[in-house]
C-alpha cells in the first residue's frame, strides 16, 4: 500500500490528533490483530493535508485506522517512527492461477477480500495458515459438492523461484506455476453473488449480498477446511453458519415489503456502529449488529423511482454523518439518525446524464475524509458531452469535472480510476497529487489512460487533464475492451499503478495487466508500461493488494478472470475455468 513518507513533525502531529480521539482507533486494535481489506478500503480515503478538526474527527472511524496502518507501514504500537520495508527482488513469472470453476468467476469491478493476521502490531508478518483472500462467484449453479458460491484461498505467499508458504496442494497443469490452497469453498442459497465480499474486523466472518431475488445479505462465520475446490463446495454447518436477511422482501420503517434484487451495491460496513448499509435496486437500508450481533433490518427509504440504472454501493462519511449513494445520474446524501435516514440539505447533486450511455455510473464514489471531497467517475457528464470525473464538495453544494474522453456509448462502463502517493502524502491542497482514470479514445471501443492534476491551495481537481489518451494500456495493437478498477501501491521506494484490460466476458480484446511506474505523473500520451502480463481473459476484477513486507511473494496483487478461456486453451488453471489470480507487484508477466 502506499507510505506516508512524512517528517517526523509532521507523523507526531498526527499522532496527538489522533490521541485527541481515538477511543475507536485504540479499539480497533485491541479487537483484532490483522487488518482487512475490501472493495471499500480504497473508497474511503484519510490522506494528509485535511483541517485539524476534519483529520481529528476521521480518527474516530475505525477504518481511518485501517488505511493508516495500510499506508503508514507502522509498527504500532510498539514503535515510535514508521518504518519503510524493502522489496525483495521478484521474478518475472505468474505467482499462482487458482481455478474458480467454469460457471463463473469473480465479478466484473469487484474487489476480493484480503485478510492478512499480524502479531504484536507488525502489519508485515506473512502467515500462511491465517492470512486469506475471499472470492465471490458469479454463477447460478451454486450446489454442495458442486459449484461454490464463496470461495478462500490461504497458502497465499507461494512463487515460482521463491516461497514463504510451502507449495500448494492444487498445483496446475503446468510446472512453472504453484499453487495456493483452497481454506473454504460454500454453496449458499443456491446462487452466487455479482458483488464483492467484506470482512470482520477479526477476520472470522464475511458479508456477502447473494444474487437471489429477493437479494440476501449473508453474513458467513467459516470453518476452515469445509469445501476442498471451487467445484466441489461445502454445505455451511459443522461449526460453520450463515445468516442470510433477505433485505427487501420485509416490512420496516421507510419502506414497505417488495422482492428486489441486489443492483450494483455492495454491502458499507460502519464498524464502529456494526451497522451495514446496503441497497437493492431504488432503496437504501440499514442493518445493525452485523458481525457482533444478531442482523436486524432497522430502517429504508427510497433514494430514486428514475435513476439511469441501480444504486451504486453506499458509503459513509463518519465526519459529518452522511451516507453517500448514486442512482446512476445523482449522488444523494442522507444523515442516519435513531429512527431513519433524513435527506440532506441540498439532498442531490447531478453528476451525470444517459442519453447516449445506459449506465453513466455503476460503482460507489470516493470519499477523501479527511479535505472533504468525493470522487465519482461517469460515462457521461451532465451535459452528455463526455465521460468525466467529478469532484464533488462533501455538502453537495458544488461539483467540478474533467473530461476523460466522449461519451460512452451503449452498455460500456467507466470505473473507477485511483490516487498516487503523492496525494495520500501531501493531500490535494498541495497540487502535487494526480488521480488516474481510464477513459476511451473512441467512445466504447479505445480505452485508454488519464492523468488528473489538483490545483493548491483549494485542492480542486483541474479541468483539463495533465495527460490524455495513453492507448498504451492495451498493448500494442488490442482495440476493444474497458479497463478494470485502477490500484496505485507505494512500496517504499517505488509508485506502481496497475491496469486491467479486457472485454466485459468475452475472450477478444487486450486480456492484459499493466503496471506503470508513477512516481513522476505521467505526463505523455506514449509513455510505456514498465511491465505488462497476458492471457487473463476477459481482463481483471478490481486488484486487493498484499501489504509491504519482507518476505518472499508476501507483497502481491490478487484479481480475478473476467472470461473463461476458449475450449483447449492451455491457462495456469485448467482449461475452460475462470481463475483467481496473484501476481508480484512488479515484473508482471
């Protein structure tokens, strides 16, 4: 992840801010010794730079602990300074390719979901038992002792030269790879889920909303050792269990009972509160005692009757209470209180427009906590006249945006983009920052990179991007397809971003992931990849990143296939199987 390379006045400066109030954050540490990771981490941001007061009040959210103990590389409590961790030099092979079955893989745009356990604070310990990713599948066909809906892979940190963990059980075809292995693998409620799972703060339990109709939210409490593959799944029970809350389909203040499916909105855990917020279709709900108690739907209310498509994810800004979600076209904000949600004041804000395109948004903004802005990314601006990213002021009073391309046509999707280093360390204000984003040269059938720069000492986002149209990202002569969820990752020393390209399912187009060195912004349009890696079909998920470390293949990245390969296509695993993937953070192949 990326480290705040501060001075040591500006690191105990933080230090007495969060000491000021941090009751959840000296909390969160004594609940668990690990840190999780999901499609949410990168979502909620707690860069430097923000106001005493904004920067006191995010400490108060356990996930500003999260993030900086992620990006920090700190050994705390135990240690006084953060501590920069090398990286070992890496091969220039595929770690692993773990077969998820050939009745689907992981989602398009979601995120798998890292648990890495540490013992005394030392975020960098690699375990090879504990530590685990969680995929979900998108299939139909979830059965016991067939295809798994929800699928863990530990036995994580195994490479083709060098290994912390001993080789896996399931190695593929080919001996040039080995293999992690399969901790859990379950079939719950018959279907998969077209969502991203998350996490407990102790690791033991995992949120997942289902594809059922209606949708289920379910909380999984595993047991290691239940499931043997992607293909031969477990039935929950025998020290396992599940609690599936079928959202929609109940009578509750707000809303009246109807059977809705899941839309595009993963569940936002308040950890604080363990309170979940999730969405259906028009509909914003929330859901308390999570993980530590008995999951119990409190209040709804209807966000929208007309947006362009579903409700993205929810996210939630402990600063000033607001929950934040969009309909496709709007960005809402509404205040949780003991008895609903109240709208705030203005309630929406446009973002976007679908003459051309179907879905200008489909995934939840960007919250920087800490200097009160959001983040959204649209395949057409208000106007319809581009694709654009927004930035928007957290009491939705204003917005600015830059183009990134035309308008996308049909049913392409834009997705998220991603912050350097430089943003994280030195915040927005200071304009020094670049956010990436991938937009399309042709309008659905070109992708290709943007830079965006920030202007000191507001912080807002410029309207014309620093770079524009960097096709590089596709390979040397790859045309169609859309990009992945951009990850940028500091290692100490080096800024990497990584790009996924493909074509939502299908095997033509780039099947490609590029990793870019972005220290410096990139600033032309020919500017290379350092690294590229081929043959992932369909292109990636979104990328969850390993934490810096010192052991051999513990820093990586882990995605998921977005197509299964033709019928005899030789892959790491197996032929006709969608894969989860992890790869090195740098000399990708």
């Amino acid at each position: 992840m990326k480290l705040f390379n501060r001075s040591i006045a500006k690191y105990l400066s933080t230090l007495a801010l969060l000491a000021l109030g941090s009751a959840p954050f000296a909390a969160a540490q004594q609940e668990h010794q690990g840190i999780p990771q999901d499609w949410s981490t990168r979502h909620i941001m707690f860069p430097n730079g923000g106001s005493p007061e904004r920067m006191r009040a995010a400490s108060h959210d356990v996930r500003s602990w999260i993030n900086w103990s992620l990006r920090s590389q700190v050994l705390f409590p135990h240690y006084p300074v953060p501590v920069a961790r090398p990286i070992h030099p890496r091969e220039s092979r595929v770690d692993w390719a773990v077969s998820l079955g050939s009745k689907g893989g992981m989602p398009i745009a979601e995120t798998p979901a890292k648990y890495s356990f540490s013992t005394n604070g030392n975020i960098t310990t690699a375990n090879c038992t504990t530590d685990f990713v969680v995929f979900t599948i998108d299939t139909t066909t979830a059965a016991t002792g067939g295809q798994a809906s929800i699928v863990a892979l530990n036995n994580l940190y195994t490479g083709t030269s060098s290994s912390f963990c001993p080789y896996g059980t399931q190695a593929p075809p080919s001996t040039d790879y080995t293999s992690a292995t399969v901790m859990w693998a379950y079939a719950i409620n018959g279907v998969g889920s077209t969502l991203s799972p998350v996490l407990s703060l102790d690791g033991t339990k995992v949120a997942y909303i289902d594809s059922g109709n209606p949708a289920n939210l379910n909380i999984l409490t595993w047991k290691a050792g239940q499931g043997t593959s992607a293909t031969n799944a477990a039935a929950v029970g025998s020290g396992s269990s599940v609690v599936s809350l079928p959202y929609s389909n109940t009578t509750v203040t707000g809303c009246a009972a109807k059977s809705d499916a899941d839309g595009d909105a993963s569940p936002y855990i308040d950890y604080n509160n363990d309170v979940a917020y999730v969405a259906d279709t028009t509909r914003l709900y929330r859901i308390t005692g999570v993980f530590k108690g008995t999951p119990t739907l409190q209040y709804c209310t209807t966000v929208t009757t007309g947006g362009a498509g579903y409700l993205t994810s929810p996210i939630y800004d402990q600063v000033n209470n607001t929950v934040y979600i969009s309909d496709g076209l709007k960005l809402y904000g509404f205040t949780p209180g003991a008895t609903g949600f109240t709208a705030t004041s203005p309630a929406s804000i446009t973002i976007a427009s679908n003459t051309t395109n179907k879905y200008p948004v489909i995934l939840a903004p960007y919250l920087d906590s800490t200097d009160g802005f959001i983040y959204e990314f649209s395949g057409a601006n208000a106007s319809n006249a581009n694709a654009a990213v927004s930035q928007i002021l957290t009491n939705l009073s204003s917005q600015v945006t830059a183009s990134i391309g035309p308008v996308l046509s049909g049913n392409t999707f834009l997705l998220d983009g991603d912050f350097d280093n430089n943003y994280w360390t030195n915040g927005p204000m200071s304009g020094s920052g670049t956010l990436y984003a991938c937009g399309d040269q042709t309008g659905g059938t070109k992708p290709s990179l943007y830079a965006l720069s920030f202007s000191a000492p507001n912080g807002l986002m410029n309207t014309t991007p620093a770079m524009s149209n960097n096709t590089n990202i596709n390979g040397a002569s790859n045309p169609a397809g859309v990009c992945s969820p951009l990850l940028d990752f500091f290692d100490g020393t080096t800024d990497r971003l990584f790009v996924g390209t493909g074509a939502l399912g299908v095997t033509t187009g780039a099947n490609l992931i590029t990793e870019w060195n972005v220290n410096t912004r990139i600033s032309s349009s020919t500017t290379a990849p350092t690294n590229s890696a081929t043959g992932y079909w369909g292109g990636s998920s979104a990328f969850t990143v390993d934490n810096v470390s010192l052991e051999p293949q513990a820093a990586s990245i882990y995605f998921g296939t977005q197509a299964a390969p033709p019928t005899g296509t030789t892959t790491p695993c197996g032929s006709g199987n969608f894969c989860a993937v992890k790869l090195t953070q740098s000399g990708l192949q």
